[in-house]
C-alpha cells in the first residue's frame, strides 16, 4: 500500500533516497523501482528488515548499476550517515510512533541536501481520534500510536527547521472504515465476519487496482482519507 506520490515527490537518475522507518519496504522498494536511484531503508526491526530483504528479491536488477538498494538498522535519533547525504527523504507513517519525534525530524534535515525533498505522512486527526475513541488497546500495543497529530501544527514544525511545504494530499479514504471496525471489535477481530469480509475486499483493490474503488478513493480522499501525506523542500544554502 503506497501512501507517497511519486508524481510530487519525482526521483531522478544518480539520486540517493532514504526511507526512515521502512518497515516491511513498500516505499524503499518502490523508490528502487520508480527511478534510477540509490535506495536505503532504515528501521529499527530486524524481522521488518528480513522481509523488506525477502520482498526486494524479485525485483532486484543486479546488473543495472544505475540503481542500487540497501537496508540499515538503525534509531531514527542517530542515523548512521553524514550530514547532506541525501537528496530525498520519506518518513511515512512513522512519527507517530516515536516518542522524541522532533529530534529526528532534526536528523531528518541533518542527513538531507540543502535543496532536497523530504516527505511526511502521519494518521489523520479525526479518522484516528475515532480509532482511539472506540479501542484504548489500538494506541496502547507495544509499538502502537504515542500521539495524535494536528497536520498544521506538525507542519509548522518542520517548516521552522528550514523546509518549504509545497504539496499535501489525503491517503487511503478506503482504510479508515476497515480500523473503525478493527478497533470497534478489538477482541474479536481475528474472527469478526464483517472484517474479512472488508479485508478481502481490500485486498482485491491492492492486487486488481479496480477503476471504480481507485476512482472513489480518489474522491473520498479528502474527506475520510486516513493518512495526511505532506511534501517539503529544504531550503537551500545562500
């Protein structure tokens, strides 16, 4: 399920790309696969890191040496790279779970070129506020959710470090409704009728990519969708 555009967010042959809190791999993979680039994921779970590993093997290019992929274990605190090694950055769904998130959103500019493009996307208010109202368990698993964000104020955040918005967007109107439920039928959600039933309809759009579910989340989006995506540019050095 990706959640970064690549049409905002355009990769261009030679560049390096950092996905911070990669987890299973969608975008440090996609990112591999989009462009011509050298692609990092970071992550602090081993077995997320394994399955990244194991996801990438059918995709791998081994004798394409216009891109390249690699993956780190790392905290989000301390990043094992220099100051300006990279052109782009993704933080996808991440901050939420980080309990000094402003610091590393500080090592997010630390390792970005002046110039470069950085994304960010956490869970949306109100569809997460839900979420919370109906399953204290949903915030309260080991790893879970720490913090609702107010998108505007979180923003503002990463503007006073030197970043200029310049696109933001809504993601995954379709998902919202299937974690209501989740969390509505915590207890019994392995078994819950209603959610399989939601999970495989979820599913079916990921693989087939239907018009009409692409289509409807597209319009929904900005009313329900789950995730606020959010896309800066660093300011460059006078």
């Amino acid at each position: 399920m990706q959640t970064v555009d690549f049409a905002h967010f355009e990769l261009r042959p030679g560049e390096r790309v950092l996905d911070l809190g990669c987890g299973e791999g969608r975008h440090v993979i996609c990112a591999y696969l989009e462009g011509q680039v050298q692609a990092v994921g970071v992550d602090l779970a081993l077995d997320d890191l394994r399955t990244t590993r194991d996801k990438f093997e059918p995709f791998a290019r081994p004798d394409d040496p216009s891109r390249s992929f690699g993956l780190s274990a790392a905290t989000a605190l301390a990043l094992p790279f220099a100051d300006n090694t990279f052109d782009k950055v993704i933080c996808s769904e991440v901050l939420e779970h980080i309990p000094d998130y402003r610091a590393a959103l500080v090592e997010i500019n630390r390792v970005l070129k002046p110039g470069g493009l950085f994304c960010a996307s956490v869970p949306r208010r109100w569809p997460e506020q839900i979420c919370w109202a109906l399953s204290r368990a949903y915030h309260q698993v080991p790893g879970g959710h720490l913090r609702i964000f107010n998108a505007a104020r979180l923003s503002g955040e990463i503007e006073a470090l030197g970043f200029s918005r310049y696109q933001r967007h809504w993601a995954h109107a379709l998902h919202a409704p299937f974690w209501w439920l989740k969390c509505l039928f915590w207890n019994t959600q392995d078994s819950n009728w209603l959610i399989r039933q939601y999970h495989r309809l979820l599913v079916w759009d990921l693989m087939e990519r239907p018009a009409f579910t692409r289509t409807l989340e597209r319009l929904i989006n900005p009313l329900v969708g789950k995730s606020v995506v959010m896309y800066y540019r660093k300011e460059a050095v006078a």
